[in-house]
C-alpha cells in the first residue's frame, strides 16, 4: 500500500536562468510538472508515493524518470514512449519571482496516457489518489484519469484534486471550467488557488468559494492565497492561515509544495477523513504552508522540494 499515488504530468521546465554574455535569455532544465511536483513533496517529507504518467523515450523522459527513482517515488506506473516527445515548458519569471508559461506540447508525452496502459495494481494499493486538471486537456489522457479516479476510489482511496489552470493549454475558457468541475463530485480533498476558485465556482470571494466546494461534498478545502497564505474549508466553516515571510527567489511548485505538506499533515494524523474537523485541517495546512515557504526560496519545482528536516 502506498501513501500517495498519483497521476498526471511529468515534464521538463526551462527555468529562466540569467542572461548570456551576448544578451540572450538563458534557460535551466529543471524537472517539473504539478502531479510529480506533489509526489515528489510527499515523498521528501517521509511517505511511500508512486507516479502513473507518460515520458518521451528520450533523454528529457531518461532524466525525468531518473529524478523520480532518485526522489524515492515508485516509477512502476511511468511509460516511456517512443512516438511522443517527453512534454516541456518554458518559464519565465518577474523580479518578484512570479512565472509565465510556454508550453511545447502538441501533443506531448503527458496528454498521451491510454486507459489500457494503466497499472491496475498501483490504482488499487493506495490511500490518497491525486491527480490534476491538467489530464483533461486531451485526449485519451481524459478517458484515462476519468476511468483511474473511479478504480481508485472504488478500491477505497481518498481522492486528491488540483484542478490546476493554464489558459493556453485549453481551447477556451468554458471548456476549461466544463471540465475541471467533472471530477468535483469525486473527490474527497481539493487544493485550488484564489484564481481557480474563482474560476470554478463564479465568486472572487475565497470563503464564498470554499464554502460552494465543501456543499458539493468535498470533506476538505485549501484555498492558496500566495502572499496572504491559505484559507481551509470543513463542513462549511472556514480559516485563515497566513503565509510565512521568507525570500522569494521562483514561485514555481509552492501550490505542489503547500499540498503535499497538507497530504503529510493528513498521513501523520491518521484519523478516518469523516472525523476530520477544521482544526485538524488547519494542522494540515501549517505543514504545507512551512514546506511551500522553503521551496519558494530556491529555483526550480522538483529540487526546490523540501525534506522533513528543512
């Protein structure tokens, strides 16, 4: 039995790294992609966790799985695939340390996941399945999170969501919220940043919004507030956790890092989820606002992941 499995995108980001003698921008591959962010998190912080996904057979899918097996997550669900090439995305970053995005993924390697290839024995051994929104762009990804959730669950899991936005990865907004709220009455744990609440639920208001998504059944509800920290959801009732004031040097990862600290929190506690108070969540949040505060300061997602120690 594994703590944490889950399945979605693995990909290179080009982080933004200084400038060359002649002028010209310099990227640093970094691994990165918010499913394996999150595992990758948890796995730091002490838990067995495992990735369900699709690499390029090429020397970015080598590395890629090579970062995994080294982080001590399980690539037993990872396949390699010789037709598409592994998916990349370059980011840029604002002197606050804020990112944009540029995707090479038409179609990349993560989107490419069919539902025949994958590992039912994974699916059926684990206590929180994650995953994020970011499979439902494309086809047969889409199928294959759709049909792994529901395997997951039924085998007893609890289901883990980040419905995670990026504009130039859909064909358009409604489509977007179409599909991000598909799995809502699925899941069991939610973490969502102010702006995808936003977008979910049709209020700017992040209380109003948790409140909309613990209605719909979801027993647990973090809301990540960048500077202003997070806002935790039980049964309706909502609190305001602050965020620790550290430098800032790449934001890249920090919701993948707040998550997983909040799944450690969780794990470590061990109560049954329908004795989970608001307390309790809050708890869990201190852990991911502590692990998402050391990541922020280091470049890069998957190397900026904190160890239990830090």
């Amino acid at each position: 039995m594994f703590d944490v499995i889950a399945l979605g995108e693995l990909l290179i980001d080009f982080t933004q790294a200084g400038v060359s003698p002649n002028g010209m921008l310099l990227f640093e591959r970094n691994p990165g992609g918010a499913i394996a962010n999150v595992l990758v998190s948890a796995a730091k912080l002490g838990h067995s966790t495992a990735f369900l996904g699709k690499v390029g057979a090429d020397m970015h899918g080598v590395f890629l799985a090579e970062t995994l097996r080294s982080a001590g997550v399980s690539t037993d669900g990872l396949i390699m695939d010789p037709d598409v090439f592994t998916t990349m995305a370059f980011v840029t970053l604002s002197p606050q340390g804020e990112r944009a995005f540029s995707f090479a993924r038409k179609p990349g390697a993560d989107t490419q996941l069919r539902p025949e290839e994958l590992n039912l024995e994974l699916l059926q051994n684990a206590r929180i399945f994650h995953i994020g929104s970011l499979s439902l762009t494309n086809e047969p990804s889409r199928s294959t999170t759709l049909r792994a959730v529901k395997l997951a669950k039924a085998s007893g899991s609890l289901i883990s969501y980040d419905p995670n936005y990026r504009a130039s990865l859909w064909p358009d907004q409604d489509t977007a919220i179409a599909q991000m709220r598909s799995l809502l009455p699925l899941v069991d744990l939610i973490k969502i940043s102010d702006e995808e609440a936003a977008l979910i639920t049709g209020t700017d208001d992040p209380v109003a919004a948790s409140r909309y998504l613990s209605s719909l059944g979801i027993t647990c509800v973090a809301v990540t507030l960048g500077q202003k920290g997070a806002l935790v959801c039980v049964n309706q009732e909502t609190a305001h956790l602050p965020a620790h004031s550290v430098p800032v040097t790449d934001t890249t990862g920090a919701g993948d890092s707040f998550w997983g600290g909040f799944l450690h929190g969780l794990l470590a506690y061990g109560k049954p989820l329908e004795e989970v108070t608001l307390a309790d969540t809050y708890g869990f949040a201190q852990w991911g606002s502590a692990s998402a505060a050391c990541c922020i300061q280091h470049r890069g997602a998957i190397p900026a992941m904190p160890t239990l120690e830090q």
